[in-house]
C-alpha cells in the first residue's frame, strides 16, 4: 500500500472558512463582550470543576462514570489555560470552547450515574 503525501495546510484557507463558518449564525461579539464572557465562563468552569471532582469521588474508583468525570474536569480545566485571543475571531472560538465545557461540566453533574 502506498503512503499518501499529505498537502501543505493553507492556513488562510482555513481561517477564511472558520470566519464564514462563524458569519453564518451572526455577527461576532465585540472583543469587550468576548473579555466578559471568558471572565464568566472561567468562573463558572472554576465553580463547577470540584462539584464534578467531588461526584467522581463518589462513584466507584475507575469505574466508566469515574474516568467520564475525571476527563471532563481535567479536561475543562485545561481549556481554562489558555488565554482568549486578541482578535474577535479568536476570541469568539475561545469562548465558544470555554462554553463548551461549561455545558459538558453541567451534564457531568447532573446525570445520574449508570448503574
């Protein structure tokens, strides 16, 4: 079987269909509301990470919930690392995982465990 050679990535390419990929659904936030959200988003991923802990803690010790919990507060946690971007493009996308993982914490909590 022959190895495929991979194409150079066009970064503008791929920034230009992120952009009108986004465009599509509205208008992006300006960057004073996108600094807003990250603030709010990393608070509540902040509040949310130890509930999720603490559940883990309560289930059985690597069991398929307690790695579901683990991964998804470790997980949101590292997303919380990085810094939003200094364009509202990069900002928006930033936002948008942090929302993400907010999302994914708040499932994490709320559904009950498998039995």
């Amino acid at each position: 079987m022959m190895a495929t050679q991979q194409q150079p990535v066009d970064v503008d390419k791929i920034s230009r269909l992120i952009a009108e990929a986004l465009s599509a659904t509205g208008i992006l936030p300006p960057m004073d509301r996108l600094v807003q959200l990250d603030e709010l988003l990393r608070a509540e991923i902040e509040r949310l990470v130890p509930i999720v802990q603490r559940r883990a803690d309560a289930v059985s010790l690597r069991s398929r919930d307690w790695y579901k919990l683990i991964q998804t507060a470790e997980r949101a946690e590292d997303a919380a690392q990085f810094q939003i971007g200094t364009t509202p493009l990069a900002g928006a996308i930033h936002v948008a995982e942090l929302a993400r993982w907010v999302h994914e914490l708040r499932e994490a909590h709320l559904t009950p465990p498998h039995a």
